[in-house]
C-alpha cells in the first residue's frame, strides 16, 4: 500500500524521482542540522533582562553545555532543561571562560547561585552540585548574577518553560 501523501503528490503531477530526490534533500538537510550542533534558542526574562539562551534538554547536548567557547556575549547563556528529581553536578572541565551558575526549580524559583566560577586547569575539578532536585541549570557569563541582583529564592519568569514536560533522560 502506497503512503497517502505519495499518492497525493503522485496525482497532483509530480514524478516519483522528482519526491525522492526532495524526500533526500530533506533527510540530508535534518540530518546536517543534527550535526551542525545547532540548539534551540529561546528568549528569558531574566530579572528585567531579556536574554537570548540555548536550550539543551538531551544528555549529549547538556553533557558538552559550554565546553570550547572562547567567549559567552552579554545578554546570552545556555539553560539545561533536567529530568524530574535530579540534582546536577555540574564541573567546568574543558572550559575557557568563566560562568556564573543559576540553579532554578520547577516553579522558575532560584534555588542555588554559583557566581564567577572559574575554568577547571588541572584535575581534580571541583564539582558544583545541586543542593536539593531542581529541573533547571542556567550558565551566564561571569558577573550577570551580581549584575542583575539575583538572589536565592527569586521567581523567574520562566511558566511556559515550567509548563513543559520534563525531560525523560
């Protein structure tokens, strides 16, 4: 049986070899945006402050967060999006610039404040973990935390976020 949407196509003109070659196009072009290690960008309000941030919620993408820039600009960050109950380590291993940490629970509520957290040179690295399960990790450039006035125990606008399923893994 033929998929509905071929015989659709198919019957308004279009050739078989003309919806494969744009069927391989379109796998070709998933599959090097897949690679490219491009993230999701969304805009936070944070205190104020409207921030452009990667969102990573999948192992592979929270596992290298960071790691390789050379430079974070102001106004920007990456927010790592954690399964329900988790309480994250974070160690700044294979860094080159300094972060400030914001660990933020379901609700948007700061949790935990990591400020001016510096690159890890030399093993052992210090760990950096999460005191209580939360499901969200900001990483900013060093300063913003201070810059901004935040402080434990502040909501973020973050609902429609909170409003998201966690991830699984």
């Amino acid at each position: 049986m033929r998929p509905r949407l071929l015989v659709m196509l198919k019957g308004a003109g279009y050739s078989s070899a003309w919806l494969i070659r744009c069927l391989a196009l379109a796998i070709m072009a998933g599959s090097a945006a897949a690679q490219s290690g491009t993230t999701p960008v969304m805009e936070l309000d944070l205190a104020g402050s409207l921030f452009q941030v990667d969102y990573v919620a999948d192992p592979d993408s929270r596992r290298e967060g960071l790691m390789g820039r050379t430079a974070l600009a102001a106004g920007t960050g990456m927010l790592f999006d954690f399964p329900e109950g988790t309480r994250p380590a974070i160690w700044m291993r294979n860094m080159l610039i300094s972060l400030d940490l914001v660990y933020i629970d379901q609700s948007g509520k700061i949790a935990q404040i990591f400020r001016q957290v510096p690159p890890c040179r030399t093993l052992p690295c210090e760990i950096y973990r999460a005191a209580q399960p939360i499901r969200f990790v900001l990483e900013v450039p060093a300063g913003t935390a201070d810059t901004l006035s935040l402080a434990v125990g502040q909501v973020l606008a973050m609902d429609a976020l909170a409003r998201m399923p966690a991830p699984r893994e």
